[in-house]
C-alpha cells in the first residue's frame, strides 16, 4: 500500500534539503559561483553566468522556485529586462560579490548558517533583480 498523497508537490521535504547542503550543497554552491563569475567575466558566457547565478538556491539547497506574482501567476517577473540589465551593469555585478562573500564568512562560520542560506536564496535578486 502507497503512503505518498496525489497533492502535486514534488518538491524535496526539509529533510531531504538539509541533508544535500551538509553534504553537497555548501561546497558545490561555491564552485558554481565561481564557474558562473568566470563566464559573466567572459561576455559570452554571460547569459549562462547569469542563469547558473539565478539557478544558485537549487544547488545549495534544493529550494525550488516558488515566486508568485500579484495576480497569482507563477513565473512573472516584477522587473523588465532592460531595468534588470541596467540593473545588473550598474549595481548588480559588484553588489553581488559582496553579498556571496559576506554570505561565505556566514557559511564558514557554522552558526550563521541560516543567514548564509537566506542571503544564497536572495543572490538572484541581488545581481539581476530576478525574483526566485
């Protein structure tokens, strides 16, 4: 007999996420920033450089993308594209190197742990305005 209810949320339990940050999440985060800063650095890579950014929650925790709009619309964005390219030229580069390095010193510090984990979750934002 099945336990599992039809509800249509697959998403991984809090147990299951917790687990892939202990083990996978806090250190594969920080090679795919890196791997997502050298393309930015590259232009070309630049839109993949800035999906893998927007992609980082899912890699450090499994969080999937649950950002609904006013209308109740998944997937809408509150920002254009260009305010979000102007956004990311003149703020969002170097605004987001400070917010995923403050967010390593929380990481590496084991009790802030939980403030790391929001700010990673927040990185989207910071660096393009993309709402995750």
């Amino acid at each position: 007999m099945s336990t599992t209810t039809d509800s249509g949320d697959d998403a991984p339990s809090l147990a299951v996420r917790a687990v892939w940050f202990l083990l996978i999440g806090w250190w594969a985060t920080g090679i795919w920033l890196g791997i997502a800063w050298f393309l930015n650095v590259t232009i070309i890579g630049l839109p993949l450089g800035i999906k893998m950014i927007n992609a980082t929650p899912k890699v450090l925790s499994l969080k999937e993308r649950d950002f609904v709009d006013a209308e109740g619309n998944p997937g809408k964005q509150r920002y254009g594209l260009l305010v979000r390219g102007a956004w990311f030229l003149l703020v969002g580069w170097w605004a987001s190197a400070l917010w995923t390095g403050v967010a390593y010193v929380f990481t590496v510090s084991i009790v802030g742990i939980p403030i790391a984990v929001m700010m990673y979750n927040k990185l989207p934002f910071v660096v393009s305005l993309y709402e995750y």
